[in-house]
C-alpha cells in the first residue's frame, strides 16, 4: 500500500471530470507572479492503516514555528481532522531552490521514541500547497526477516533500523499565474537511523518548479482517479452488471411467482363466493382480513420510525443526485460531510410530515399523542448519533487526536439541530396533521374487536427466520459495492464513480421492496396478522447484514489497529448500519402497505 501510495501522483487518471464549479473556485484560487511567497500548510499525521487517528503535524518533533498559525477551515474540513498549520518551508513562485536548511534540531530520548514509534506505525504525513495535499511517509522501517526475528522484541532487536527521512523533494507544475500540479518525494540517501543512537538531525528541502500545459481547470483530475490499477475499474463495472442482472432475475421469479399464486387465491376466493359456500371454512389470508389492519403497539415509536426512514431516504437521494452531478469533486474537501449535516437539516420536515400525517391518519387527528411522535420523530436518530459522538469525541481527546472536534463546530452542528432541524420537523407535523384531518385510513375491511389467536408456525417461518432472509438477499446485491465504499470510507482510496453507486442503490431499494413484500405474504398465508412491525424488521435486516460485514472486513481487509480506530470504525458503522436500517425498513413498510391494502381491496370481505 505505501509504495502505491508514493506512486499515485504519477499514474495518470482513468476519466475525466466535467467540473463546472471548479472554473468558478479557479476564479476565487489564489494566482501569483514570479517570486511572490507560496504558503506550504502541514495538515496532520497518522498511521497509514488508521485512516480516523490523525495527529496535529507537529505533534512530532519536526521544525515548528515559534508560533503556530491555522488556516480558517470550513464545517467540512474540520469533520475530516484537517488542522492545516503554516510551516517554515520558504518557497516562492517559479524560485527553484537546489537545496536549503530547514533547521537542525538535537532530538531528546523522548522525542526520538515518539519518531521511532510513528515510523514503527507507518505514520505518513499530509501538506497542502494551494489547496493541493501531497503525501509522503515519516520514515521507514528496516528488520530481520525470518523465525527468529518475531522471538526478539525490537526494543532489543539491534537489527532493526529506523530510519527517518529528513529531506523533502518538491516538484510543482505550474502555468501562467497558477499552481496545477505538486509532489513530493523523500530522498532515500537523506536519512537518518535513530536507531544507532544519533540525536542531531538536520532538516531540508528542495522545490523544482515545471510549467506544464495543464490548464487550471482541469488541475483536480489527476486526484479523480479511482483505482492504482486500470484493470479495477473494468473489474467494477462488470462485478455491479453482474449483481444487477443476478438480482432482475431473482426479483423477476419471485414476482412471477408471487402473481400466480395472487391469481390463483383470487380465482378461489371469487369462486367461492359465486357458489355461496358459506359452509366451507375460509383458509388463507382472507381469513385474517378483521384483524390485518390492526394498529401494531407502539404505534407512535413505530409511525416516528416510518418518519425518520422517509427523512433519510430523502437524504439519501439528495446526495446521491449531487454526487452524479459532480458536486463533491475531489478538491472539495469536505464537502460530502457538510452537505450531508445541511440535508439532513432541511430534510427534516419529511420526517415530521410523515410521521404526523401515519399517525393521525391511523389514530384519529384529534389525538393529543400527536405531539410526543412528534418529539421521537425528532429524536429517533439524532440522540444515538449524539450519545455516539460523545463516547468518540472523548475518546479522540484522550488520545490528542485531530478527529476531535474543536468545540466551536459543536456548538454550530447543536444550533442547526435546535434552529433548523427541529422547527422544522414541527412544521411537518403541524402540516402532516392538517392533511390528515377528516380523513380515515380508508381500509378495504372491517377492524375486528377482538385480535384473532395466531396459530402455531414452524420455527423456519416465524420472525428471526424471515428477517435473516429478508437481509440476504438486498445485502447480496450490494455486497461488492461495499468493498469499494469501505476502501474509500476507511482507507485511502478515493471513489467517484457515482454513477455505479446510484445503480446499487436503485437495486437495493428494488430488491428490499420485491423481497418484503413476498415475506408479508407469506405470513399472511399462514394467518399470522403481525405484519407491522415484521414488515418494518424484515426490510431494515439489510442494516444488520452491513454490520456483520465490518467485522469480516476490519479483521479480514484492513489493517486498521488500536482503540480510537476500532472504536471510530464500529461506532460510526453502528450509526451508519442504524440508518440503513430505518431507512430501508421504511422502505420494506411502505410496499408491504401498498400490497396489502391492493390484495384486500380486490376481494370481498364480510
């Protein structure tokens, strides 16, 4: 990985970006002329493998200025753990500079460990140069190889060397006025092994400027890249047409499948009342038809989850559409985080509306429990995500990390909570009840008094079952998506093929509805009434699926080590595999109400 990483900058990019707000962020770039100073910024450092534990630059013992100055960033930026910092580095527009002293520095044994460590940990380090970041590594380790060496710890391991690299190479490309292109190379005869027990180290630099053709504009493609290898992106295309038209088949069978039985439950139930067999027992789900449209308990929980689901998945389109619109192009840092915290703001009247409108249509408007839902609808979501971020938060202010936010941007996510999202979820509800006034749920049947008794079902068709099957097969058809999104999420790759990501969604959207739907008839055949919350589980199990992965994936595709990393990645995906689950479960609810609201209607129920 580290040596596909020094050679990124050299590989050159599968596709073009079409990026029409990048001519207009050129506009607002920075331009200069000859000899004019180019601010070098230091952003963090951090184990390669951990991608969430970043540390301030000169959390090492590098040449520091006297004064540490930090550039304003932006939501989105300080969400990532960038703390861009100016550095002592003296480059000037097209100056070459053969080479030059940073600062010599004698290295205490405290500050010579903490180099010993981050080069044991893989630490890279990233900079910024006009909005540019360039990656390069800390040092590099050198040990015995073979049986013995795993027996000798490496503190009294004498063959073990680190070496820490004390010359950067800058290379940047210019044309006209602008800065297009920047790279940085680590001079492997320029090192120094802390191991031998050396303390004065001597930093320095050198830059070569190089006018390229490039015009300005299209300066982001070669970081728009989506694999190392062109090979993968081929590999992508035919792994998703694969799962796509596995999964048109498999939906197709079970909807033809699905039909025929529907047609011939239909003919029967017809057929029985043209001949006024009222002596002959009704069997099926018709015979469950007083009891199918039963309000679940915990109707208000449940109706404030339905809201929360129609709210993300409303999010959930947003961005995606924004994304295919090349709105987060790779020089926009930040900008997914920031656009996902303003959707999910503005977005919040859906959950509101939904929510009241189900539960007033449900359970009469003029109910006074209106205004709790109201409350969980508002609070379903965005109180784990809190009570997570807490635990995070703390966790990366122990460790000093940069992944903790400055309690500044706390302060504004907690005020577009309280002056944006909640009003307006009030908004929702107030309307949602409105539109439900005078208006019955308009069930095709009669309500019974008394719930029917369910009979006894073998254990392969009750819940647990049908929910573990329900999971399975969306999950299968977003299984290989997943690979690429967690290697961009957690690591270091970066995705841009939205497009394929839109295709995935699509089917997994498709795939959850077709595969609910067949479930809630299945347990209706078997007169089983509870459809409610089953139907909400059963299309929401594909969270669980996406939950169950991160462990095959932390322990079987990652490197990722430590506590702040595994808390970071199975917290977040806890949240992340929480709102897969409302959202699609949502989604399962829906269809399942649409069909059997269909099925009921087209018979005759006394």
């Amino acid at each position: 990985a580290g040596s596909a990483m020094r050679d990124a900058s050299s590989v050159q990019p599968l596709r073009r970006l079409l990026l029409t707000l990048l001519a207009q962020t050129a506009l607002a770039a920075s331009t200069y002329e000859k000899s004019d100073p180019v601010v070098l910024y230091a952003n963090k450092v951090g184990p390669f493998a951990n991608p969430n534990e970043v540390y301030g630059f000169f959390s090492l013992p590098y040449c520091r200025p006297n004064e540490l100055e930090m550039k304003r960033e932006d939501l989105g930026p300080l969400l990532k753990g960038d703390r861009p910092t100016k550095t002592l580095y003296d480059i000037k527009f097209r100056e070459d500079v053969p080479w030059k002293t940073l600062c010599k520095v004698t290295l205490d044994q405290a500050q010579a460990k903490a180099f010993k460590q981050a080069i044991l940990d893989d630490y890279y380090f990233e900079m910024m140069l006009d909005e540019l970041p360039i990656w390069g590594y800390v040092g590099e380790l050198k040990s015995k190889s073979g049986a013995l060496a795993t027996l000798i710890p490496r503190e009294l391991d004498n063959s073990t060397h680190y070496f820490l690299f004390t010359h950067l190479d800058f290379s940047i490309a210019w044309n006209e006025n602008r800065i297009i292109e920047v790279n940085v190379s680590m001079d492997p005869l320029q090192r120094v092994d802390l191991s031998s027990g050396s303390r004065k180290i001597e930093f320095s630099y050198s830059v070569r400027w190089l006018h390229t053709d490039v015009p300005f504009e299209e300066r982001m493609n070669r970081y728009a890249q989506y694999s190392f290898l062109p090979q993968s992106f081929e590999i992508h295309w035919l792994s998703i047409i694969n799962s796509f038209v596995l999964v048109l088949l498999l939906t197709g069978f079970l909807a033809i499948i699905l039909m025929r039985v529907l047609k011939n439950d239909f003919s029967r139930y017809t057929r029985a009342n043209e001949d006024l067999e009222d002596d002959e027992e009704e069997t099926g789900w018709k015979l469950v038809h007083g009891d199918v449209f039963r309000l679940p308990p915990c109707f208000s929980i449940f109706c404030a989850y339905v809201g929360t689901g129609a709210q993300l998945f409303t999010l959930v389109v947003f961005i995606l559409v924004l994304a295919v619109m090349n709105m987060f192009y790779p020089g926009n840092r930040g900008a997914m985080y920031t656009a996902a915290i303003v959707l999910y703001a503005l977005t919040a009247g859906t959950a509101g509306f939904v929510s009241a409108h189900l539960y007033c249509r449900l359970s009469g408007s003029e109910s006074a429990r209106w205004a709790w839902n109201l409350v969980l609808s508002a609070t379903l979501f965005p109180g784990p995500v809190f009570l997570m971020f807490c635990f995070l938060n703390t966790v990366a202010i122990m460790y000093n990390s940069q992944a903790a936010l400055p309690f500044g941007t706390i302060l504004v996510i907690m005020v577009i909570w309280a002056l944006v999202t909640l009003p307006l979820t009030v908004i929702g509800g107030i309307a949602g009840r409105n539109m439900a006034k005078g208006k019955d749920f308009d069930t095709p049947c009669r309500t019974n008094k008394i719930p029917r008794e369910i009979p006894p079902v073998p254990w392969y068709r009750q819940g647990p079952c049908q929910v573990f099957m329900a999971g399975f097969l969306p999950f299968s058809a977003i299984y290989i998506e997943l690979h690429y999104i967690f290697a961009s999420v957690w690591g270091h790759k970066l995705y841009t093929l939205y497009g394929i990501l839109f295709i995935a969604f699509t089917m997994l959207v498709i795939v959850t509805s077709f595969i609910t739907i067949a479930l809630t008839y299945f347990q209706l055949a078997i007169e089983d009434h509870r459809w409610w919350w089953r139907s909400l589980f059963s299309g929401g199990s594909t969270g669980i699926f996406v939950y169950a992965y991160c462990f095959f994936y932390y322990f079987g595709r990652s490197g990722m080590f430590g506590f702040l990393q595994t808390s970071f990645f199975f917290g977040y995906m806890l949240l992340a595999s929480y709102a897969a689950f409302i959202m699609l479960g949502t989604i399962g609810f829906l269809s399942s109400l649409v069909f059997v609201r269909r099925i009921y209607r087209a018979i005759k129920c006394d």
